[in-house]
C-alpha cells in the first residue's frame, strides 16, 4: 500500500487444482507468490475476482469463516515450521482440530495415528525445542492432515533443512500425493519443482507458465 | 473446550515462572492487604466497641459534675435524692435505678491503710457494673432499709487489708467508724473513659456500702483542701445509672431524663451518658475507618492490575508470531481473546487464592509481630495508644469472598485490553513476526 493507492499483486491469474493433484509455485520475490500463497490459505481475501474451494468462494467470507475454513479444510506447512513450543508434539499436531472445534476421542485417536505414520510416536510428549529440525517439519505434516483437509499447502517446506532431509520431507510429502492427497507446494528451487506433478511459475503478478509434467 | 484453554494457559504461564511469579506477586499483595486492613479495622473497632459495650449497652449514667465555681453559691450541687425519686416515679421505662455516692477515703484496718473509694450503693450496684462476687455476699435490701455498718471489699482493697487471711466478719474503720466486712469481690478490668464526658473507672480499690448508710454517717459535704485554700461542698449522690429492658426504649429514655433533670438544675451541674449512642457513634466511626483502610488496599489492588497489563502487554508483542501460528490453524478472533483473558484470568486467580491465604495469616503475624516489636522496641511501643497496642485483627469473614472476587475482576478487566489487541493483530502480519 502506497499513499493509500492499492497495489494489484496479482492480476489475472486463474487456475483449476483438480483433487489429487500436486502442484510447485515459483517465481522471484515480488512475484505475487505470498499473496497468491495468503489467497489459498484463507488468510487474506482477493479484493476483486473468486477464490472458489470446493464450491464455496473464499471472497465472500466473513473474518470467522475464514478461520474456520483454515481450521477445518486446509493444512498448513511453513518453511519454519511453526510450532507452539509450549506444546507437546501430540498436542501441536491437535491444535486444527481444537480451533475447529473437532476435538474428540476418534480424532485424538487419529493424531497419534498421524505421529506415528510420520515416525515419532516414540516422542509423543516431547516439546519441539527437543526435536531436530526434520522431525518439527514432519510434526508440522501430521499437523496439516489431522484435519483431513482439502489440500495441503506448503510453504518452502525444505527451506531450513538439509539435502539428506530434505528428501525425507519430499518422500513424504510424495507419498501423501500418492495416497491421494492434493498438495501446493511454494518453492523457489527447481530441482524440488521437478518432483511435482505441475509447475506454476509467477511473474510480476501475472502468470507466466502453467505446465505439468 | 474451556478446559482445555484453562490447560494451554497455565501452560503458558508457567513457560516464564519468575515473570508470572512477579505478577502473582502484585496480586496477592493487594488481595492479602485487602483482608489485612479491613481485619485490623475490625480489631480496632471491636476493641472500642466492647469497652463502649463494658458500660452497658442498656444503662444511662447521669453524673453529677462540678460545675465552675461562678454558677455556685452555697457549695451545694450536683444530682439530689429526689431527682432520683423523681426519675424513678416518672419515667416507666426504667426497670433499675440505681443511686450512687462516691468519696475518697482512707481505709484501716489494725496498722494497715490505704486510700480508696467508699461507694454508697445499692444491692444492683453488682448485677449493672457487672461486679462478681468472690466470698460472702453483696449488699442486701435490708441492709439499706437499716442502715447497717456492712460493707463489701473489691479484690484489691481486700489484699491490701487484708494480705494473708479472710477478710469476711472483720471490722474496717471508715471516717472514724467501724465497718464489718460481709463479702469480697473478683477483680474486674477498667471500664473505658470515652469522649471525655465519662473517666475512666476503676473499681479495683473499692469498698461498697449501703448508700443509706453513708447518707446517715457520713453526710453530703466534701471537703476540699488545696494549698491556700479550703472549701466545703455539698453532694447528695454522685451519680444515677439507670437500666431500661429493652435496647429500643433507650434512646427515648435518655431523652426524658434530660428533660426531667434539666427542669430542675438551673446550671449545668450533671451530664448524661448514653453508652448506646457512643456505641452508635463508634459503629459509625468503625464503618468510616474500614471503608478509608478498603480504598487503601482497593488502590494496591488496582497497582497489581497494572501490572498484570503490563505483563499481558508484553506478552502480546512477544508472541505475535504465536498468535500468528493459531491464527492460520484455524483460530478465530475470540479464540485468540479469550486465550489472552484466561491467561490473564490465571495469573489474578493464583494471585488472589495466594493473596487469601496470605489474609488468613494476618492474625498470627500481626501478633508475632507486635511481639517482635515489644521485644526489640519498647519504649516506642508504650507510647503507642492501647488501642492500637493490643489490637488483635479480626477476620471479616465477608473480606475473603471481596478480595477473591475483586482479584479476579482485576484480572479479567486489565486482561481485556491486551487480549482484544492481540485478536486485532493482521494474521498474515503476525506470522511474518519474527
């Protein structure tokens, strides 16, 4: 925002994410990429044009329904993580369900099912502090589908990891897709990009390629 | 739901122990002053209360005073024989009356004197001064009907004539007369001097006898010796206490015999004491004194809500990326406050259930205090007024639900605003926080 004049960061991009899919965004900074990345979140609305999940369009929600829509549809995965660290891995991989309002014995039941697929249940109890960066990404995975959500979004999910975990992440996150699951992954390396089904790339607001492999 | 709220927050808290402690700190140190002040309040007040109390919530004293020298012309003043009748056959309402003669005098008995009071009374002098009997007994109807030389000692006036032995049948002499001793008292405390129109009375050197007697023996002059100076006064009784049945009629009472004895003393040579009224007025001053002590722990309380703002505050700013976090998993705007009031909520809850407990030490400290301070400090201590002296804190049973209530009100009211502004907070702004 400059003096009040609305700056448009996207501009006539539109595109279809059918179920199942797996799709990388990228572009260089200043693309659009965030506030494209804001849009599919549910964290921002688009000042003109539809942003229709599963039906419903995005821009005519409330400041509540977007929450709950974040709660109950999609799952987060940031570059840092972004764990609660006063809570316990069970306890972070819960926090969906808590604010929409799902929390119950069989959810409960599938959270430590979810620890476990990702191979942690034997650190349950453990604050993220005590975990290895590699182990907080795969907390913040179980996190993102304990609300079986619509898709997953991913924003530079390997950004703070190693090569050798990195690929661990990326296994997993393939396997998910594989399983089902549609998956939008942010990205700025191409070699990352390869491994999705389909690439987006963004330029100065406006879409620039749309391919898929 | 809200449990599990309640779980996250204390949770929360207790991630920065010192800091939480701090702010529990200023909470209980409200709530604890709180109970503190108001139990002191009561101790004080009570202590005025019952000395008030002492004198008989259902007496009126009416009191002859010597009046100044101007007003008197023959040396005679005072209340008379027949005020007494008159106020006994006017005023219906009066269920004791109860005459009495008071002179210094000196005591002997064999080679043993002292100077104590000779009291001129009647058989209720006991029952309404509340004196209990310790041997023998009091005063009789039909001691006063004959005029009988008996008299009755208080405890120390018998120690001091009699030291070692059983003072009931012997003979004390009195202005020159013989008294035969038919009962001793137990000791009693003082009872209190208030506002000036009532000294203090001790009734520890006493000795009792018909006042029929002392009228008949004695007389009604006083003899006053100064250096330079020599004069004689007439008094026919010292003073009236008189006893109504019920505590309504005392007022009303107390009325009538202004009127009646004003009627007849045209100079102001008496003065009335109601003990209810002064017990009306102390209740009043009681109730002033505790509301000034409620707004001085009212106001430490209010410094602890600060900083339970403070801290809020801080905290907001320092967890934005947090709140960030829940934001994008799905919290709502009223999640986000009501995470902030319940953490706030806690912080004033511990503060208060400490601060109640520290309240209910207020007794044992005060008094281990006092002791403390009597052993180290005496002399300052004994220029202290008895009353604050031996002040001993009463627990106002109600001040434990107040302070708990208002800690807690605290909480939530200084809660608020740090809570609302962290729900304000952008969530997009507020995950790129650092």
């Amino acid at each position: 925002m400059l003096s009040g004049e609305t700056v448009h960061a996207l501009r006539g991009v539109s595109f279809d994410v059918p179920e199942g899919d797996f799709i990388s965004i990228m572009g260089p900074s200043g693309s659009g990429k965030s506030t494209l990345l804001n849009l599919l979140g549910c964290l921002d609305r688009p000042t003109s044009g539809h942003f229709l999940l599963g039906g419903d369009d995005v821009a005519r929600m409330n400041d509540d329904q977007l929450a709950e829509t974040r709660a109950r549809r999609i799952g987060f995965v940031f570059q840092s993580y972004n764990l609660l660290p006063a809570l316990s891995v069970v306890e972070n991989i819960e926090v969906p369900l808590y604010y929409g309002g799902q929390l119950n014995a069989a959810t409960r039941a599938r959270s430590l099912e979810l620890a476990h697929m990702v191979g942690l249940e034997s650190r349950l109890g453990h604050r993220p502090a005590q975990l290895s960066g590699g182990q907080q990404q795969r907390v913040a995975i179980a996190r993102s589908l304990v609300n079986d959500p619509k898709f997953i979004l991913a924003d530079e999910p390997t950004g703070n990891l190693d090569s050798k975990t990195t690929e661990e992440i990326l296994e997993l996150l393939q396997r998910l897709n594989d399983e089902g699951r549609t998956i939008i992954m942010v990205t700025h390396e191409p070699d990352v990009a390869e491994l999705t089904r389909r690439t987006i790339v963004l330029h100065d607001g406006k879409l620039q390629s749309d391919e898929r492999r | 739901m809200w449990w599990r709220t309640i779980q996250l927050s204390i949770k929360s808290v207790l991630l920065h122990p010192l800091r939480s402690a701090l702010t529990i700190l200023g909470i209980f140190i409200g709530v604890a002053s709180v109970i503190w002040l108001l139990a002191m309040g009561e101790g004080i007040g009570k202590a005025a209360q019952e000395q008030i109390a002492s004198l008989g919530a259902l007496n009126i004293i009416v009191r002859t005073v010597k009046p100044s020298s101007d007003d008197v012309e023959d040396g005679s003043y005072g209340l008379t024989r027949s005020d007494y009748v008159r106020l006994v056959a006017t005023i219906p309402t009066i269920t004791k009356a109860l005459p009495i003669r008071i002179l210094a005098q000196e005591f002997r008995y064999q080679t043993r004197s002292f100077e104590g009071r000779l009291v001129g009374c009647t058989p209720d002098y006991a029952d309404v001064t509340r004196l209990k009997l310790d041997r023998g007994r009091f005063l009789s109807d039909a001691d006063l009907d004959r005029e009988r030389n008996y008299c009755v000692l208080a405890h120390e006036s018998a120690e001091r004539l009699f030291p070692s032995g059983n003072a009931i049948g012997k003979d004390i002499m009195v202005d020159e007369q013989f008294y035969t001793v038919v009962g001793v008292m137990q000791p009693r405390a003082p009872s209190a001097g208030i506002g000036g129109s009532l000294a203090a009375e001790d009734y520890s050197r006493d000795v009792y006898v018909p006042i029929t007697t002392l009228w008949r023996r004695i007389g009604d002059m006083i003899v006053v010796t100064k250096p330079g100076q020599f004069q004689r006064d007439w008094v026919e009784v010292t003073q009236i206490t008189l006893q109504v049945a019920e505590r309504n009629d005392v007022l009303r009472t107390a009325d009538l015999v202004r009127t009646t004895i004003e009627n007849e003393h045209s100079f102001s040579d008496y003065g009335v004491t109601v003990p209810l009224e002064l017990l009306q007025q102390a209740e009043t001053t009681r109730l002033m004194f505790i509301l000034f002590l409620g707004l001085i722990a009212a106001i430490s309380l209010v410094v602890g809500g600060i900083g339970i703002m403070n801290i809020m505050l801080a905290t907001v700013t320092e967890r934005t990326h947090e709140i960030g976090i829940r934001r994008a998993l799905g919290a709502k705007r009223q999640d986000i406050t009501r995470q902030f009031l319940i953490e706030s909520t806690v912080l004033s809850l511990a503060g208060g259930l400490s601060g109640v407990i520290g309240g209910l030490f207020c007794r044992p400290l005060t008094l281990f205090m006092r002791d403390q301070l009597e052993r180290w400090f005496p002399d300052q201590m004994a220029t202290l007024p008895d009353l604050i002296r031996t002040m001993e804190p009463q627990l106002v049973s109600w001040s434990i639900p107040l302070a708990f209530v208002i800690s807690l009100a605290v909480g939530i009211l200084f809660g608020v605003y740090p809570a609302l502004r962290a729900a304000q907070l952008d969530p997009i702004e507020a995950l790129r926080h650092a």
